[in-house]
C-alpha cells in the first residue's frame, strides 16, 4: 500500500482515460498529499504558485472520479486508491485463464442489474454505442436468474422491416406460452398480461432504437409497442430488459435507463492473455482508451493480431494507430451511427461532425459552452436539445457538466467534417470560443486554454489569425498587458511558442506582426541557447520597425508601438550579448537604449536598461559607477511598486548587489523576486534569484546551503530549457563544490558543454579559469 504502487495505479487510469500519463506535477502532488502535505507546502517545494497546484490537483481529483467511478477529493484520494489497490491483489492470481472469452468484465454490471430489479424496476433500457456489449449482457443476465421462460424479441435493423407488435405477442401466446390470441388486440394484450402475472418470465427487446424517431418516441407506425411496455411496467412478475442505442423517451412509460460503457483495461488484459497474444502493456492501454473499451472492438483487434500479427500487439498498434478505423468491421460499426443519425436529426449529426474539430489532448473535456459555440446556425431555443439528442444515443460522453467524443468517434466526425463545406468555419468558431472564454491569463490552465485558438487557426492555414493569437496583449497576474506568447514562455512553456511561431513566421504578411514575432521568437531562442540566432531575429525586429517607421507618421499609436518594439529589441541584444560574456558589446546597446528612451514616453526601458549596465560595469569591475546607478534604482520607490513589470530586472539588481558585496539590499530584492515568482508562476525569475542567493550563501561560508539552492535551480531550469541560465548555474556550483573541497570537475564540464552549444567562447574561459585549466 505504498505511494509507488498508488501512483502507478493513478497513472494507468489517467493514461487510460486521457491517453497521456501523470505529469510530473500531478505525481509530486499525489506524493505529497499521500505523504500528508498541504497544497501551499507542495507549491513551496514545486516553486510555483498554491493556486497552480489547486488547479492542476482539482482537475487530477476529476479524471481520477471518472476513472474509478466515486468522488475523489484531495481528502479522500488515499482511501480510496488503497481500496483500489486491495482489490486488485485479491483479484491478480484468480483472473486468468478466462473461461468464457465472449463475455468478460461485466460481473458488477450484472451485479447493477440484479439491485435495480430487487429495487422494482421492471423494465430496464441497457443503453450505449453500437458494440458495447448490450445484447450479450442482456443474455447473460437472464442465464444468472432462475427463469421459467425467456422470451425475446429481435428487432429488425431496418425500420420498414419491424415487426408489428400484434405479430409479436401473438406467435409468444402460440408458440411459447401454448395458448391462442383473441381476435382483438386488447384481448391478446391481456391474454399475455395473465401469464406475465402469474409466472416468473424473462423478456428481451433487443435494438429497439429503429422504431425510435428524432426524438426517442415510439414512431406512430409502431405505437402500439407502447402498450406493450405499459403491460411490461405494471405489477407483473416478469423483467424485461431493451438494449438501444438511443434513449427511449416515452413520457407515458416508467423505464429506467442504465447506461453500459467499455470494459476496463484489466478486462481488456485478460482478453488478450486468453487469446494466447503476448501482451505489451503501453499499446493494450492505448488501443483501450483509443476504443474507448468497446468489446466489439477488442474481439476485432484480437482477431486481426491474431491472424495477420502473429500475435504481435506492439507491431500491430505501430501500424494503425494512426488510423484506428483502418479495419472496415470497426468503420462500419461507427459509420453506421452516423448515418443513422444523419437520417434521424440532422442538427445532431452537424454537431457531432463540428464537434471533431476539438482536440481533445490539452483540455480533454468540453464544457456546454464549447458544444453551444458549434450551434451557431441552430435557433438558440433547439441548442439544448441538439445537445441532449447526441447524449440521447450515446455519440457522446458527458460526466459532471464536462462533454468529450471517444477517439473512434472523432476520428470518424473530422474525416466527415474535412469533406463537407463546415471545415473552415467550423474551426474558426471553435478558435473563437476558446479566445473568448479567457478574458485574463491568470493561471496556466487560462493559457492553456487561450492557446487552444492557435490549433485551429493552423488547421486551416490561417496564419495571420494564428498569430494574432501569439500577439494578442492580455492582462495577466503580473498587471500587464502582454501578448499570450511572451506569458506562456515566462510560465515556462517554451517549446509550443518556438514551434508555433516557427511554422507561421515565414508565411505572416503583416509587416508588424512580423517584427513582433521576431521579438518574441529572439528571446525564445536567447532563453534555450541559441543565442546567435536571438540576436539575428531581433536584427530583424529592428530593421522591419525602422522601415515601417518611415512609411508611418501620421499614427501616433502605431509609432509608440513600433519604437517600443525597436527599443525592446536593442535591449534584448544587450541582455544576451552579457550572457555570451562579451561585456563591451552588452554596454554598446544598452547605452543605445538608454539614449532612445530617456525622457520619452518609453523611459521604463531606459530604467531597465541602466539595471543591466549596473550588472555589466560591476561584472568589468566599476564598481563605484555600478553602485551609484544601482543605488539611484533602488531609491526609486515607484520602480518596486510594480513587481510585475519589474520582477525580471528586480533579481538582475540583486545580483548585482551580490557583486558589489551590497548582501542586505541583495538578499531582501533576490527574496522579493522569488516571492512574485511563486504567486504568479514565472519559473525562470525563481531560478536565477535562486543563483544569486546561492552566491551570497556561498561567500557566507553556507556552502551545504547554496548547493541546496544551486540544485533547485537547474532542476527549474532543466525543466524549461533555459540552456544559458543552466550554464550558469553549473558553473556557480562547481565553484561551492570547490571551495567545500568536494569534486567540482563534472559540474564545470558540464558548465563549459553548455557554454560551447550556447557559442560563447568567452564564458568558456571564464569556467576554465575557476577551473585552472589554462
């Protein structure tokens, strides 16, 4: 009953439900929470914010609800993952082998349907998609209870094929319970009610949704069934069960509708093991979720591997799992749901082809406002029951106000959606949405959810709209207006910027928007090393600024916005030309800076630039002319007011302090900046004050303290792919394992690695000396 074994166990059900395994977040706060700790005290060891980690653990507590069946909180998540696992070391050596391979897993669902018969239900709808198993559960309850006499019922596929309800009741009288028909109706109705009160009979309807129409009434040609199931709900002793695949919404019928979903992944294990297939444990996952545990499915799979695999599941799932619906039984088993769904309501069907144009990955549940944000040509009093027609036939999942379609099903909706006309627009209104649904980025899930936009506008290769997306300023929790692409870099989600602003680039006409992704892309490429490149997309910044500058006079707003954009990037420059250690080119652009903003309505970057030259003269040893811009900083009140626009240049302050030997001014901005780090989740301001305190420790004699701190801050910086802070930081280690007279050689190799991917020489040798390697 250990954390291990529990987060192995969480791991396989969130992999099962979302197709993707815990993050390293979702493991550190299963852990802690286990371990008995609270959200602030896991927010303090992950660096990041208590709401973050509220966030994240609220959504965990979620998937682990649906995947186990009860309500998991952050009180209860141990207990009931030690039941879970109790359960699962009683049942590990009785599973195997499977006596009846065609009917697996439904033990507790026949256990369900006992209890609601105990409870008075006398007829029961089995209700799910087409292969789920109904039929055969159906069957097997009814060979578990001691029946005097099963009666069934198969319903034709084909609506014009039904059987007539009279011809029905009449070949039961004569042929099963031995006993002729009246002449009328009535008559026989009541003839059968007889031996359904007096003697204990069992009756099946099966696939009874071709003599439903759109709205899962009973069509009139047939509406004489409906006595029949007045018959079957009143005080008899007999149990029926109908299996449908849609929801049978007869008001004038009390019928209880229990609703089958998949077989889990043990099911699906035992499955497989009794088809003597060698089972890989990773791809029987993925081909589960992807099914969604559809039995039918699962019989189909096993079947194939068996034959044409030779029993290879890993070899198999390689092959197809990007097109899940490559065997036809399985394709024709989801299309025929269409299709009949396309004849029955065609609003439903629209929605359940628009609906796969969502992902699914990031955000794997939908709220109704996502499903409303599809129906924007459907009259806004039918949106609800367009919805509830979808859920009515099982096409789609809906847990706690959160609606998602199963892998098959979209696959199958967006093959349909890509060859109708909605394509286009269909994505357009999804981006739409999910812009809309954020107003402020104040969490990662906000921008997570803000940059689901980007998807769909890449979808359908609208490049100047995706990168409205990147660009569009939002307010934030560090008060300003910045666009999404430089909040979700400063949260850490570097890569998905990089990638996004890569594609698009090239292909975005807008002169500004251009020059504004380079800006962003520079500093992209400045934080994972590549500084050369950084420089050379900020050049570019500067060059497209410079020439719309001339063609631009009149509007004053566009001017501000690009002489912003063109000091931004001077400053840039000088920021990573310190990181290459080349400090006289570093004090060049500054200065440029410092002369363009001064006194204009930019001065904030001139503020900025001058903490950078503080840090760059005390790193050449000015120190007199470092302390005195230092202390005219620090003096300036207003300046520390705004933590937010600040926080970046509060922690190059401290270090600088650090330099000048300053430690009570070091230490109370390096804490300053680490404290905002925490509450707005800006990982990169963490590490490096953590860099800077780790030195004051050092020069303090607290050697043990600053390894702590030296530690914690490449595990941060590891984790974002801030390659030139990384560099940093294992150089400032070996340099406490030296003086603690420990082995300091790997982390300074490590230090001159990085320093040499990065291309800068003279950081090199800087290392190599601390090294006495010259």
């Amino acid at each position: 009953m250990n954390v291990e074994a529990a987060l192995v166990l969480a791991d396989t059900l969130i992999f099962t439900q979302t197709g993707k395994h815990l993050t390293d977040l979702q493991s550190t706060i299963l852990q802690k929470v286990w371990q008995g700790q609270t959200y602030i005290q896991i927010a303090d060891e992950y660096s990041c914010t208590e709401g973050h980690v509220k966030d994240v653990a609220s959504l965990l507590w979620k998937l682990l609800t649906i995947a186990l069946g009860e309500k998991v909180t952050k009180s209860n998540v141990c207990s009931v993952l030690k039941r879970k696992l109790l359960t699962q070391s009683e049942n590990k050596f009785t599973t195997y082998p499977t006596k009846n391979v065609n009917f697996v897993g439904r033990k507790s669902e026949i256990t369900h349907l006992f209890s609601l018969v105990e409870r008075g239900h006398k007829v029961i709808v089995i209700q799910g998609e087409g292969g789920i198993g109904k039929t055969t559960l159906a069957q097997q309850y009814f060979k578990h209870q001691e029946f005097e006499l099963v009666l069934e019922l198969l319903m034709a596929k084909e609506t014009q094929n039904i059987t007539s309800v009279e011809s029905v009741i009449e070949e039961w009288l004569k042929k099963d319970l031995q006993e002729e028909p009246g002449r009328e109706f009535g008559i026989t109705l009541g003839r059968l009610k007889r031996h359904l009160e007096t003697r204990r009979i069992g009756i099946i309807i099966d696939n009874i949704e071709p003599a439903l129409d759109a709205q899962g009434m009973l069509i009139p040609a047939q509406n004489r069934y409906v006595e029949l199931l007045r018959v079957l709900t009143s005080q008899v002793q007999c149990v029926t069960l109908i299996t449908s695949r849609d929801r049978i919404c007869e008001p004038a019928l009390n019928l209880y509708h229990y609703r089958l979903f998949g077989l889990d992944l043990p099911t699906w294990e035992r499955y497989f093991y009794a088809a003597a297939i060698s089972l890989d444990f990773s791809t029987l996952q993925a081909m589960q979720q992807t099914y969604g545990g559809n039995p039918k499915a699962m019989g189909i799979l096993c079947g194939v591997i068996q034959t044409d695999f030779a029993g290879n599941m890993r070899e198999y799932w390689q092959e197809i799992q990007d097109d899940p619906l490559s065997e036809i039984d399985l394709k024709n088993l989801v299309a025929s749901q269409f299709e009949r769904l396309q004849n029955l309501d065609i609003n439903a069907y629209k929605l359940l082809c628009r609906l796969g144009c969502y992902r699914y990955q990031d955000i794997p549940k939908l709220s109704r406002k996502a499903l409303l944000a599809l129906l924007w040509d459907i009259d806004i009093t039918q949106r609800k029951r367009v919805i509830q027609s979808l859920q009515n036939r099982s096409l789609i999942e809906y847990n706690q106000g959160q609606y998602w379609l199963h892998p098959v099903i979209r696959a199958e909706a967006i093959t349909r959606l890509r060859c109708s006309q909605e394509w286009q627009q269909t994505n357009v209104k999804a981006a739409e949405f999910w812009t809309e649904s954020v107003k402020d980025i104040l969490t990662l899930q906000d921008g997570i959810t803000a940059w689901e936009a980007l998807y769909h506008y890449l979808e359908i290769k609208d490049f100047e709209q995706a990168s409205q997306v990147i660009l569009q300023p939002r307010k934030n929790q560090w008060g300003q207006f910045l666009p999404l692409g430089s909040i979700f870099y400063r949260m850490g989600l570097l890569q998905p910027v990089l990638r996004a602003i890569l594609q698009i680039i090239e292909q975005v006409k807008n002169p500004y928007h251009r020059s504004e992704l380079y800006n962003i892309l520079g500093d992209l490429y400045w934080i994972t090393g590549n500084i050369r490149r950084a420089i050379t997309c900020q050049e570019e910044t500067i060059n497209i600024t410079v020439n719309c500058l001339k063609e631009t006079r009149e509007n004053q707003r566009l001017v501000y916005y690009l002489k912003m954009l063109e000091i931004d990037s001077l400053l840039s420059i000088g920021l990573y030309q310190s990181d290459l250690w080349e400090l006289e080119k570093a004090i060049y652009f500054l200065n440029q800076v410092i002369d363009l903003a001064q006194n204009t309505p930019h001065f904030r970057w001139a503020q900025k630039a001058l903490i950078c030259l503080a840090l760059v003269k005390s790193y050449l040893g000015n120190q007199q002319e470092a302390l005195l811009i230092a202390d005219s900083i620090y003096s300036n009140k207003e300046l520390f007011d705004e933590t937010g626009r600040f926080a970046y240049f509060i922690q190059i302050l401290g270090q600088t302090y650090v330099n000048l030997g300053e430690m009570e001014k070091a230490i109370k901005l390096l804490q300053s900046a680490i404290a905002f780090s925490q509450e707005s989740h800006y990982p990169q301001i963490r590490a490096k004050a953590l860099i800077s305190l780790a030195e004051v420790e050092r020069r303090q004699k607290k050697l043990y303290l600053a390894i702590t701190k030296q530690l914690e801050a490449i595990n941060i910086l590891e984790e974002i792919g801030a390659k030139c802070d990384l560099a940093e930081s294992y150089y400032q280690l070996g340099l406490t394992q030296q003086q603690l007279g420990e082995n300091y050689n790997k982390s300074f190799e490590k230090a001159i690695q990085l320093f040499r991917e990065i291309e800068a020489p003279r950081q090199i040798h800087k290392v190599q000396e601390a090294n006495n390697l010259l």
